[in-house]
C-alpha cells in the first residue's frame, strides 16, 4: 500500500476555485444527492449540513430534488464560498441554501449536538490531516433518527491505480485538474483506514462500502 500524502487543506486561491469548479463533476453531484435523498427520504424538512461544500453544487441538487429541504452549505474557504453563493444566486435557492465560513475541525464549537437533521459531506475527508475526530464530530450532530451520509474517494494500493483512475476519469481535464484529481487519490484514506475509524468510534466498520471503483461512502442512522 502507498502511503498518504496530504495536500493543502483548504482550497483559498480564486485559481484554485475557478478551476475547481469548472471541472465536470456534474454526474458526481448527481449520484451523492440521488443516493443520500434514497437512504435519508424526501420531505423531511429540517435542515442539513454539508461540510466542505465547495461550490455548493450538491446541496443545489438535493434542494431541487427536494421541496422540503434546506442547508447549511459550510466551507473554511471565503473564496470558495464566494463561488458558492454566485451559484446558489443563480440557481434561486438563496433562501434555502445559507453560506456558512467554518472549520470542520471544530463543528461541536459552532453547532449544537442532533442540531441537524443530517449531515452530509463529499470528498473533504482527504484534506483533512486528522480525520477521526472531524468523523465524530459529525456524527455528534445528527438528529435522532437522522442521517450521516460521509463519501470521499479511497486511496489505491498503487501508483499505476491512481495513473489508471486520474486516465479514465480525469484524462479530458486540463494538466493542472489532472493533476489535483491524482493528488486528491494519494490523499485519499484507504477503506481499511476510515473503516478502522468508524469502529474506533464503537460503530459498524461494515457501514462503510465501496460504492464505485474509486470512491468509499458511509452511512449511519442516528436511532438514539
Ligand atoms: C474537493 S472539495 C469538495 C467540495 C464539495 N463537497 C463537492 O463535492 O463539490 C473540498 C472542500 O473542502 C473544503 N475544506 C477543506 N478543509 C476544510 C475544513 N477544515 N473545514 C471546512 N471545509 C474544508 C475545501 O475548501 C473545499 O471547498
């Protein structure tokens, strides 16, 4: 197995968030909201936090998908949340759809415990240097009878996997986006290392599956 190597946290430059979000992970959104809204239910209501929402895309797909819906969209990036505000304008959600600056690091500092209805989160645990207790924290704010819905890619066991996957899912991109998807995979937890998380936390390793050839997702129901 290669070892992790982290990459910058937090992603500040206007370069770095044009870049991200021009890149098409439309088809991506697309199946995070589809399979979070398929275990959580439509028409809930109450709100839901993402964590790490970039440019807000997926909380977009879901409140569009979801009449009742409403989120938290938080980002530790000013400039990215910028972004993300310009898209939720456009896409008039404003007032469903609030901005949040904050650290993932220290949710329990800014949110109540069970404060959210669920709490979501793709591709952010791969820049965070020590995911444990982000993962607890987490957990720590779903509602009862709520849901934790966490996906991050997974770190192949070699570098010809990462040459492979950047190829075939990142190869029509420019060299720098190639370049941060590769970055982002040697970043990545391996499955073994975020189930190994999960069960230091006393819940089901099994929770958490491959659910595409280079993503892992976890998923917990809060029924305390
Ligand atoms: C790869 S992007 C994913 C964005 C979004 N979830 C998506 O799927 O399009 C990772 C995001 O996590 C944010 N991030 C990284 N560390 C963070 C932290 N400690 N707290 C909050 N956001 C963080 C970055 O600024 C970036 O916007």
């Amino acid at each position: 197995m290669i070892p992790r190597i982290l990459e910058p946290e937090v992603m500040e430059t206007t370069e770095d968030v044009a870049q991200y979000d021009a890149m098409d992970h439309g088809e991506v959104n697309a199946r995070f909201a589809a399979d979070f809204l398929a275990v959580h239910g439509i028409g809930r209501g109450g709100e839901i936090l993402d964590v790490g929402t970039g440019s807000a895309r997926i909380p977009i797909e879901i409140v569009r998908a979801d009449s009742l819906s409403r989120v938290m969209a938080l980002d530790l990036s000013e400039a990215m949340l910028e972004q993300a505000s310009l898209n939720i304008a456009k896409a008039g959600l404003s007032r469903r759809i609030r901005c949040h600056l904050g650290d993932a690091k220290t949710l329990l500092d800014q949110f109540g415990e069970r404060a959210f209805e669920a709490v979501i989160s793709n591709t952010i645990i791969h820049h965070i240097p020590d995911p444990g207790p982000v993962l607890e924290a987490m957990a720590r704010l779903v509602a009862p009878r709520g849901t934790l819905f966490v996906r991050d890619l997974a770190r192949p066991s070699s570098r010809s996997e990462i040459e492979r996957l950047t190829m075939a899912y990142a190869g029509h991109e420019s060299p720098a986006a190639r370049g941060l998807f590769a970055a982002s995979l040697g970043a990545a937890l391996s499955l073994e290392e975020i189930q190994s998380l999960v069960k230091r936390m006393y819940l089901s390793p099994m929770d958490v599956v491959m659910t595409s050839d280079r993503h892992w997702t976890w998923v917990w129901r809060n029924v305390g």
